[in-house]
C-alpha cells in the first residue's frame, strides 16, 4: 500500500522547518496557495476583511494565525477554533557562542525546553534560524537560513573511559558542541599558531557610526560561522548585527518501518499537530463553503509553548484574545469602508440580537477550541508506565487526552463535540489518561481556555520518544488528524446548536 500524500507532504513540511520561523513561512506557502490573504496586526482590519475572506497574519515571524469568515457571520458569532504550536525542544546558539579547548572550535548553546539531551550527542548537526542585517538603506531585515550540510557535533565519551551505566551529562560543560579543529581554521586563515594574536579591541570611538555598544559579532561568534551564516543568508559578514540560530538535526525525516507504517522525525511535537491544523484549514474551504457559513473558521499557531508560553507570541499571551475579540465585533460599528460593502449589508449595529458591547463575550460562550498538541502513544517495552486501560497506539486515530486536574481541558461536552465530527470524517479516535502514580504534562489548552472563558479539549496524534532530537509517529495518524480538523472546523455551527450546555 502506498503511503498516505499527506504523510509525504507532511515530510516535506518538517524537513524544511528546523525552526518556528521556518514553519510560519512553509505554512504561509500552503495558506498562500490555498488563496489566503495576509493582514498586518497594526492595521485596521474592518476596511479589509470581508464576508467569505480568507486571512493570516503572523506575530514575530514564529507565531501565525488563519481564518475564514463565513459570508453570514456578524458579531457574537461562534468562532471554531485549534491551537497549536510551532517550536520544539532545541539547542540554541548562545549570544556569546565563540569557545575553544583542547584545540577545537567550540560553540556555546543554550538549552531551549525539557529535551532529552543526551539524543543530541553523535548526531550530525547544523545550524538555522533568524538573522537581523542591515540593508544599503539603513533597514534592518529578518533573513531566514538553513545550512544544509553538518557542521557542529557534540561528542560521547568512550565507553571505555567511563563504565558507568548512566548516561546523565552535565547540560553546561558536557553538552558541549564541536564545530572543527584551530588547526585547520589557522591553516584556511593562513595563520599558525605563534604568528596568530588574541584579536584587540578597538578604543571607543567619538564617531556614532563606528561605536558599537555591543562587542562585534566577529568577538562573540566564530568568524567563519558568520561567513556560513553570511553567505546562506545572503548578506555581507559585516551586515549582520545580531541572530537567533538553534542547532538541528541534518538526518532528514522519513518513511519508516517494514510497511512504512511510521515517520521517523524531529520535531513531530509539535510540528505534526501544525501542519494537520493548517491543511486541516485549507481542506475544510471547498469552493461553496463559505457561503452558508454564519461562524469563523480559525487556527492559532503559538511559539514558545515548550517553555510555558509566557511571550507576546506565546499561547499566554494577549495574542488570541486580541484576533477574536476584534474578529468578534467585524462589521458592526457601521464605520470604514466595510459600511459602505453591499456584502456586509445584513449586519447592521442597530440589530436587536447585536450588542457590540458584548459581542467579545457573546462569542466566546459559543465556541470552542481544539488545543492539538502530540500525545503518547504506549511504548511495548515500557507498557507498565501506562494506565492500563489507556495506551493509545500508532495509526489508530487522534487521542483525545483527559485529565482530572485540568492539565488537560477536555470534558464530556468536549468529547460528544469531537466523536460527532469524527463520525463525519469518518477517523476513528482513542482516549488517554496518565496513571495516578505519574506525573502529566500540561498544554496550550487549560491556559486559553481560562483566559478566553471558551470551551476546550485536548488532543494529538501518538508518538513515541517525545522530546528526542529523533521521534516516532504514525504514516496514517497525518490524515487521521486533518480528516478530523476539517470536519470540526466545517460542521461547528451545526453541532454546537446540537449541544446543551450552558
């Protein structure tokens, strides 16, 4: 059997999407295509949105959200919503990254979420990101780079030097990287070691454009790394003022067991649940759906999820609050140019059912979001970590996750809203709790569900070795979750007035 388009699309999602920032600009691609239009958060959006539209805007580079409007919405309307999240656990380049011993070229990195680090040694890394460079006209602009080739590696120890059965190396002075040898960086330079002088600073000078507050770029970061960097970004080594870069995995991801039945990947937290969201969106908008549509059909990307979410692009922040309260009141102020749009014409703010000093409210009581963030699918050699009537397993359906101390937001409503959109799909769908003895990690959800006051369930696809540089999930779990987001996302409005609960 061959193996699901949307596995292989999804591939080519994660491969190239070592970072958020990458992963924003591959969803906009699809987004773009799919004929969704990009709106700026600083404009005023009641003169561009319109009735059938289809929008995203992004915040930071590494957090994006898209929606559709359906051409009978009006204030106080339900808004269906999933949340996701676009970073994962990482290594990061520290701001002073330039480090040596022993004859090496060392870099230093930072720690970004709770990885399983020692994944990370003897693995071929390189380096991606963001870099900030400034133009011939003074602009500084964000340039996004990859380098495709390995360059950095951090290296065990021989067994033979340490016989000891743990493997728990120190995060600051063992998990340290190799990016090559002084010798052979002296050697490219055409220096030696004696003729080769610790670099001086310059004094300060009186002239503005000259004084740096900052040590050059050259003293905190190898010279040849930002000739690298440099040259993918497409910049002059001295344009670049400052970057954000994370090392990755160049082993790419794949296809993998004896029928292709698992993708082999980084990133699959959360990258997996992003992609689904996104194609989840674009396949809910056939050609006519939009016209009896009275809700919005929205998807919330997050960065920073992995470190609580607490940034101005992070699911904690004003961020989502902000999109739907303005999206909550669209066309009903009866100002701009979208009061003059026959097509806005059945809205009007002297509507008896339109309180546009509620409307924020009004809408959130009616609508619900699907936070989608990875689930555990049971390991087989260690099947005793599990509830033993919850053990989700690979390629069997998105896992609805349930928790009775709300690390998880799911509940009863929540779960007859999911079944009857999988009914509709046609995907089947599992349950997991963790055992009472085991701790249970947390997501997006409780948080916006308690800022928002909205309705909310958790869910995700089953994976193996979360937080591995090297994951393990599920070729048909792909469709699985698209299927299953497109169906909540088209048939919210008729199945939120199926179900009371107030």
């Amino acid at each position: 059997m061959a193996p699901p388009k949307a596995a292989l699309d999804f591939l080519d999602f994660v491969n190239a999407s070592p970072t958020p920032y990458h992963a924003v600009q591959e969803s906009i691609h699809r987004l773009e295509k799919a004929g969704f239009t990009a709106v700026k958060e600083r404009d005023n959006w009641s003169s561009t949105l319109r009735p059938g539209g289809k929008y995203y805007m992004t915040r930071n580079a590494s957090t994006i959200v898209a929606f559709a409007i359906g051409a009978k919405w009006k204030p106080g309307n339900p808004i269906a919503m999933i949340g996701a999240h676009t970073d994962s656990c990482c290594l990061r380049l520290k701001p002073v990254s330039k480090k040596s011993g022993s004859g090496f070229l060392q870099v230093g990195v930072e720690t970004y979420g709770g990885g399983i680090w020692h994944t990370w040694f003897d693995r071929d890394l390189s380096i991606a990101g963001r870099v900030m460079a400034k133009d011939d006209k003074g602009n500084f602009t964000q340039k996004l780079i990859k380098i495709d080739r390995p360059i950095i590696r951090i290296p065990t120890l021989a067994i033979h030097l340490d016989r000891s059965t743990n493997f728990d190396p120190n995060k600051e002075t063992e998990l340290f990287p190799i990016a090559g040898m002084i010798a052979a960086e002296l050697n490219r330079t055409g220096q030696t070691e004696a003729t080769a002088k610790p670099e001086e600073t310059a004094p300060p000078s009186s002239s503005e454009e000259s004084f740096t507050p900052l040590k050059e770029m050259s003293e905190r970061h190898h010279p040849y790394i930002l000739e690298i960097v440099a040259e993918h970004a497409g910049v002059q080594t001295d344009d670049i003022v400052d970057f954000e870069l994370v090392l990755y995995d160049t082993q790419k991801s794949c296809l993998g067991g004896l029928n292709e039945e698992f993708i082999y990947s980084a990133r699959l937290d959360n990258l997996n649940m992003t992609y689904c969201s996104v194609l989840g969106l674009i396949e809910s908008l056939s050609a006519a759906s939009l016209d009896d549509e009275a809700s919005i059909r929205l998807i919330s990307c997050f960065d920073h999820e992995e470190i609580g979410s607490t940034s101005a692009q992070g699911a904690n922040s004003d961020l989502l609050p902000a999109v739907v309260r303005r999206l909550s009141i669209l066309a009903g102020r009866g100002h701009g140019d979208a009061a003059s749009d026959k097509s806005w014409e059945h809205i009007t703010s002297s509507d008896p059912d339109i309180d546009l000093s509620t409307a924020f409210e009004q809408t959130m009581a009616v609508s619900f979001l699907v936070s989608a963030d990875m689930a555990h699918s049971v390991n087989p050699n260690y099947a005793g970590k599990y509830e033993s009537s919850h053990q989700p397993e690979m390629n069997k359906g998105t896992v609805i996750k349930v928790n009775a101390n709300q690390r998880y937001a799911t509940n009863s409503p929540g779960i007859v809203l999911l079944q009857e959109s999988a009914k509709r799909a046609g995907v089947p769908l599992q349950l997991f709790v963790v055992r009472n003895d085991s701790s249970c990690g947390s997501t997006i959800g409780p948080m916006l569900s308690a800022k928002l006051g909205v309705r909310t369930l958790d869910l995700g696809n089953p994976q193996l070795s979360m937080h591995s540089i090297r994951e393990t999930g599920g070729t048909h779990d792909v469709q699985h979750a698209i299927s299953l987001f497109s169906s909540f996302l088209s048939h919210y409005t008729e199945l939120e007035a199926k179900i009371f609960v107030d």
